[in-house]
C-alpha cells in the first residue's frame, strides 16, 4: 500500500499510530485485498479496509481471465463506492451494513474505507446456519427490499447481481445445455420485466453476513453487484448458499413463508402505497425463475460445482415448460 493511501487511513482514524494490520481476505482473482487496521488513540480502535489494485496479469481461479470480466470487475467497485456514497444511509438496524468513511483512488488502486462490524457488534461469522438462524438472514433481505421498493438504481448496476445474463456472454457461450441455453433470454425477459422492482444486494450469500455473538442479530458486507430487480433473485441465492438439495426442497415453503412475513411487516412500516398482496404473488411465481436464472450461469461457469443438483434441475425445467405455455 502506497504511503499516500496509509495517510488517508490514519487521517480517517484521527490518529498517528497503526497498531496492526491483520489480513481478512484476498479479493476475486487477485484484485486487491481486505485488511482490519488496530490504531491506539483516535476516532475508533480498528478499521476494515477495502484496497483495490487491479492486477497486471489478471489470475481468474477458474481461468475466466477475459475483457468482459475484467470491465464487470472494474464497474462493480465503482458501483460498490456509488452504493456507500448515497444509499447506504437509508438502511436501519433491521437491514444493517457498514458505515463507509472514506474512499480514496489514485491510479489503478481504491481505497475503500468501512466501519469494523467486529468492533460495532457483528464479530461473528458462521459457515452453516440452522434455519431459526436463516430466519435473521431472511429478515435482514426483507426489510433491504422493503426500503428500496421501486427505487430507480441511480449509479448501480440496472441490473443486479453478479450472474445477471447481460454480463456472462462467456459463460452462456460454454453452456452446454442446449435447453436452458435457449431459455435462457427468456428467463433473463420474465425475471427482470416484474411490475415489483427493488434493490438487490447481488451476492447474498451466507459468506456475506457478519452476525452478533448471540447470532440475534446480522448486517451485510459486499454490495459489489447491488442493482435493481426482483428479490428472489437474493432469496433464492442466499438458501442455496445454506443448503444442501434435500433441503432445499424440503424447506423451500417454510423459508418463502418466513421471508415474505417480514416482508409484509416491512413494506407495512415503509411503503405504505404498495400493494403486498400482489407483490407477493407476483415474487412467489418468480422464485423458480430465480433459481433457474443462478443455474444457468452455475452450469456455464462451473458444470462441475456442487450447487448444480436435481432440485436445480427440476426447479429449471418446470420454468422452461412455464415458458413455453406463456
């Protein structure tokens, strides 16, 4: 890190002292890092910081090291910075994410300077979660959802999320089921065209939740790829993050259940014009098509990954029979 970006962080901190540096984790195909930053003295006592630096040699771990992802890299951290900036601070408790106090940029580097969610009450993570537990999770999505309700995505991707079609030419290119490779534009045409648009935070996955010790409560890192669509895109991403197949299925009813009753209860305390009842039964018949809209990226991506199971295939093939009798 360049001295000009570690004065910024000291400046932020209100103090002249960095304790330690702990590395939290590297970024996606080595684009930077994220680092937590201990001073002594000052306006806080640590600091998450976000340091973009495009690499030379892009290093993709699954060899995607083409134009196309390099330029969707380089406008989701713009997006990221956009989604700090101005809309962040419409967020509350219920739908908590970091604070950002600071972004720098010089050359090819961005500094990005967060709120510690381990220092603000939000020091735990999880790798499995029992499913009281997604409930907070589910929570946090609908009451995210609630907020930015018909909200034009002003500076963020139009549309969200990080497997959007638009944006995964390569991908669908390599798709060998020729099926869904056909149905694919006309998921992309039915899941985007909803009457009910929101934010959608676009990488909702469990990895993405920092929880309190008691695990009562949760906030969200990475808005990367937060744009504007239906929010079953984020539901039915964040349980395939959780669960396995069997799961999947067996809980799918239960899970839709407990999300679109804090939905209700947020859209009652935030959207007053809206019309839940239509709301809901438009994003129920949407869920399928979110599922099948992850799979077909996943297949063209990574045919081998462990998310590409019957219950994927069964949710995708009752969507394109849908499909064909619209």
């Amino acid at each position: 890190m360049n001295s000009y970006f570690k004065e910024e962080i000291i400046r932020i901190a209100g103090t002249e002292l960095i304790v330690k540096v702990e590395d939290i984790q590297s970024l996606w195909s080595g684009y930077g890092r994220i680092q937590r930053f201990f001073f002594k003295g000052g306006n806080c006592s640590s600091l998450v910081v976000k340091h973009i630096s495009y690499p030379e040699e892009m290093n993709h771990p699954r060899g995607w090291n083409t134009s196309v992802s390099h330029q969707r890299k380089l406008h989701s951290y713009q997006v990221e910075i956009e989604w700090y900036k101005n809309w962040r601070n419409r967020c509350t408790n219920n739908c908590y994410a970091p604070a950002c106090l600071g972004v720098a940029q010089q050359g090819n580097e961005i500094l990005i300077v967060l709120e510690d969610l381990n220092s603000t009450g939000f020091p735990a993570r999880a790798k499995a979660l029992a499913l009281e537990r997604m409930e907070i999770c589910l929570s946090w999505l609908a009451h995210f959802h609630a907020i930015y309700m018909h909200s034009e995505p002003v500076g963020l991707w139009p549309i969200g999320t990080y497997w959007h079609l638009d944006t995964r030419p390569d991908e669908l290119k390599l798709l060998t089921d020729k099926n869904l490779k056909q149905a694919a534009p006309g998921i992309d045409r039915v899941l985007n065209h909803t009457k009910h648009k929101t934010l959608v935070h676009g990488d909702a996955k469990l990895a993405n939740f920092c929880f309190s010790d008691d695990m009562k409560k949760v906030a969200a890192v990475d808005f990367q790829y937060v744009g504007g669509g239906c929010g079953m895109k984020d539901v039915a991403y964040f349980i395939g993050s959780c669960l396995y197949e069997e799961d999947c299925e067996k809980y799918e009813v239960q899970l839709l259940n407990i999300y679109f009753q804090h939905l209700k209860d947020a859209i009652s305390g935030s959207q007053q014009g809206v019309n839940f009842d239509k709301l809901e039964q438009e994003w129920r018949e949407m869920y399928p098509y979110a599922w099948a809209d992850f799979h077909r990226f996943l297949k063209g991506w990574s045919p081998g990954h462990w998310k590409i199971n019957s219950y994927s295939e069964k949710m995708t093939r009752r969507v394109i029979q849908d499909l064909e009798n619209r």
